[in-house]
C-alpha cells in the first residue's frame, strides 16, 4: 500500500546546460509540486500506514529550504534540474521519513514532471 503527502513551492532557477540562448538558461520561476509517497502496511490498531503528522517536520524543512529562493544558490542544486532536485529531495528525506518510496515533482504550468524511486541498488 502507498500513501502520500504533498506540498508546493515556488522557485526560481536557471539551467547551466542549457544551450546558448535557451530560455532555460535565463533566470525563470515555477510553482513546483511535490508528492513524497511511502509504502507500508496500516498498523492494525490505527489503520495508519504512517500519521502525516509524522512526515510534517521533515517536508517543511524541506520546502522551507526550497521554498521562495533561488534554487542555484542552494548547496546540491547548482544545476537544479527536476531530476537532480527530487534527488537532492530523497537525499534529504530518506533517513527522516520511514518507508520513503517515491519522490514525484512537477511544475505546474508545463505538464512536465519526474518521478524517483530512490537509487538504483539492484547492481550490488
Ligand atoms: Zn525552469
């Protein structure tokens, strides 16, 4: 079974791979969601697979770090693609948020978004 809890952010970014002359390398913003998913099983007694509550502390750090900033200046995202952001967001999240399956983040207006299952480990 997967639950998740989602939260939104603005940001404001550039792309340093980006082609000369691309629009993505020109400073922009976009209103990014975010949905942290985590699989388990509801405890008998509660029927809970995990409170929300449990996962708040650690997303609001979270956004509050992303939140409303200029996501280049923020150490780990230099290069703030949505790959390298949900990333960046397992990196933060798996150790505080227990059953973390999936981080999937999307910008609001462009219909794009990423999805991350956290790192491959089926070659060791
Ligand atoms: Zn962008």
């Amino acid at each position: 079974m997967r639950i998740y809890k989602e939260f939104t952010f603005e940001g404001a970014h550039f792309l340093p791979s980006a082609p000369e002359g691309h629009p993505n390398g020109r400073i922009h913003g976009h209103s990014f969601r975010v949905r942290v998913s985590v699989d388990g099983e509801p405890d008998p007694e509660t029927g809970l697979l995990v409170h929300f509550d449990d996962m708040k502390a650690a997303l609001e750090d979270a956004r509050g770090t992303l939140d409303h900033n200029f996501l280049n200046d923020i150490a780990g995202l230099e290069n703030p693609t949505l790959e390298l952001i949900s990333r960046w967001l397992w990196d933060r999240l798996h150790n505080r948020v227990q059953g973390l399956a999936e981080i999937a983040i999307s910008r609001d207006t462009c219909g794009e978004g990423c999805v991350y299952s956290g790192p491959d480990t089926s070659a060791h």
